[in-house]
C-alpha cells in the first residue's frame, strides 16, 4: 500500500467521485481490499471486472505475494491510514483477523487487540460511505461465546449506515471438495433504499476430492514408517489424556478445512487405498481446494505457502457473493 499523502487523496476522489449504485451494467465497480492477504477478494472480484482502486495488507510476506500477483504494493498498517484519504469506492473487502473469534483461541472477541481491527473497517465506512461491503470470518463469530462481540460489530455496522446480511456458507457448497464454513456478511447503504440482494443459491456438496489431487506428487510430501509410527504414537498419547486430536485422514470426497500452520496439514492426511501409503496435502493442491487459478504464484517456501493459501478466502464462494452484490447495487435480479 502506498503512502497516501492528502493531495493524493483528494486527486483520486477526484476522479473516482461518487459512491452510489451502480446505475448501468457498463460502470465498473470499484472495491478495496482490506486485510488483503495474498489477495482472494481481488481474484472473486476481478473475475467479475470489478476494479481493486486501493489493498491494504500489514503482513509482510503476505504483501510480497499479493504484489507478485496483482501488480499493486499492499503493504501498510490499516490502523493508521487516513480514513478520509482513502480512494471513493462502491465495495469495501475485508476478511478481518479470526483468531479473537476462533474456536482454537481464547474467544476474546473485541478484547482482542487484533479483535480491535474491525473497528479499522468501520472507520473507513463511516468515512467513505460506499454501497455495499463483504466482510468474512470464522463461523464462530456466531457462536454463544462470541455474541457479545457479534453483536456490536452489527451494531457499528448499523450505526455507520447498513442494513447487514448474514450467512454462513460452506466453500463444498461452490463446487470445491473443501469443507471450509465461513461466516459472511454483507452490508447494503440504507440510502439506496431496498435493492434485490440475496444470498447465491447453494449447491450440493461437491464428492470429487480426487480432482483436486496433484497427478504427480514428490517423495516429499509422503510420510515414511518413523514419522507415521510418531504420528500413531502421539495419537495414543492424547486418547489417553481424552484428546481426540491427533491427525486426521481426508475423506474420499472432500478435505477438512484447510489451516494455515504447517503442521496443520497432518489432518488432511492423503490414503492411497490401492498402497495405503500416507500423504500431505501439496501447496499446489491447497490452491486448487481454495479456488484460486492455474498459475497463481506461491513462495517456494511450502511453511510459507501453506499459511499464505490457508489464511485465505475460498475463492468461488466470495465471487458467488460479490456477483449478487454488483447485481443488487445494479438493480438487477441476484445472479447466483
């Protein structure tokens, strides 16, 4: 993200002013795309020729990716951006950090300090007034220990001009064998009235993992007798102590829900059913199983792949969303 000085901002609200709907199929959109990551809103969207106008992204390995696949430098601390400064837009992006609402954390919510963040969003809303967001998070978010937190985030959602949707959906649900459920929300400006926006249609959960497997995959990625031996060994170790976790097989039709540490990977364990031969999931097959496309750059670094693609957004479930919300702000029928 480059710095955005004062004269910048206004020659760039200059040229893109106005953030009301879209009032033909012809005018593009523009998005920002907070929280950016190795950019998956901008993927969704761009598919649908929506225009990025502004990303931000604090993470600096993130960053580097995102700028080798997009062209654009994200980089920079959301919490001190201008909000006025920012470029007029129709969409605000963000997939804001989950681990306060995780149910792996502590739960803290907003008393979280990356729990806080949120609040970055909603500076940047009250400031810029666009048509409509997409935010997402952990299906959690919803859950009794996290409603506290839940509630006000609506609530300055509501105060800053929305009327918020709400869905969780899962990415098996668009077509990937992946089971990733993820708390949506999107937010419509009350000044453009009622508009047609309506959650995509779901799907029948996809059965067809194996489409998404590598045909070709390293001796690396397989694990040999002394570290399968450990795996059962430390399997034992936390069913004793009443643990269930340990690691965990793919089922023939889909993956569990992809992590972003590397370790992580042990609960999508590949069987081979012919050899029984134990497998990783490969970093080419954690962006597949995300939806994003063929020749979307990754670090060689798979520690480093595996947590950029993990913290990620399945791409075909937010581009089913964004494609409804173009049509709403169009005045149109939702399209999925």
């Amino acid at each position: 993200m480059k710095k955005i000085t004062k004269a910048e901002g206004t020659r760039r609200n200059k040229a893109t002013q106005g953030n009301g709907a879209c009032k033909t199929q012809h005018e593009k959109v523009r998005f920002i795309d907070l929280f950016a990551g190795i950019g998956g809103f901008r993927v969704a969207l761009e598919a649908l020729a929506a225009m990025c106008v502004w990303s931000c992204e604090k993470d600096a390995l993130a960053a580097q990716w995102y700028l080798e696949n997009h062209g654009d430098d994200p980089t920079g601390d959301i919490t001190s951006v201008n909000a006025v400064e920012v470029p007029d837009h129709d969409i605000l992006c963000a997939g804001y950090p989950c681990q306060p609402y995780s149910t792996q954390g502590k739960a803290l919510g907003l008393a979280d300090p990356r729990g806080r963040l949120f609040y970055a969003i909603v500076r940047i809303l009250t400031a810029k007034q666009p048509s409509a967001f997409i935010l997402e998070n952990v299906d959690s978010l919803r859950h009794a220990n996290n409603r506290w937190s839940h509630d006000r985030i609506v609530a300055a959602l509501n105060t800053a001009g929305y009327v918020v949707y709400e869905a969780v959906l899962n990415a098996r649900e668009f077509s990937l064998a992946h089971s990733r459920r993820r708390m949506f929300m999107v937010g419509i400006h009350r000044s453009l009235g009622t508009v047609p926006f309506a959650w995509p249609k779901r799907g029948r959960l996809a059965t067809n993992r194996d489409d998404f497997l590598d045909e070709f995959v390293d001796d690396a990625y397989f694990i040999g007798t002394e570290e399968k031996n450990d795996l059962l060994r430390r399997r034992d170790i936390q069913r004793a102590k009443g643990n269930k976790w340990s690691y965990g097989f793919a089922p023939r039709t889909h993956v569990h829900a992809l992590l972003s540490a590397a370790h992580t990977s042990q609960d999508n364990i590949i069987l081979d059913p012919d050899d029984g031969s134990w497998r990783r999931l490969t970093p080419n097959e954690y962006r597949k199983f995300q939806g994003f496309p063929e020749g979307f750059k990754l670090p060689a670094n798979d520690k480093h792949a595996y947590r950029l693609l993990g913290n990620s957004v399945a791409v075909p479930v937010v581009q089913a969303i964004a494609a409804n919300v173009i049509a709403a702000l169009r005045g149109q029928k939702p399209l999925h």
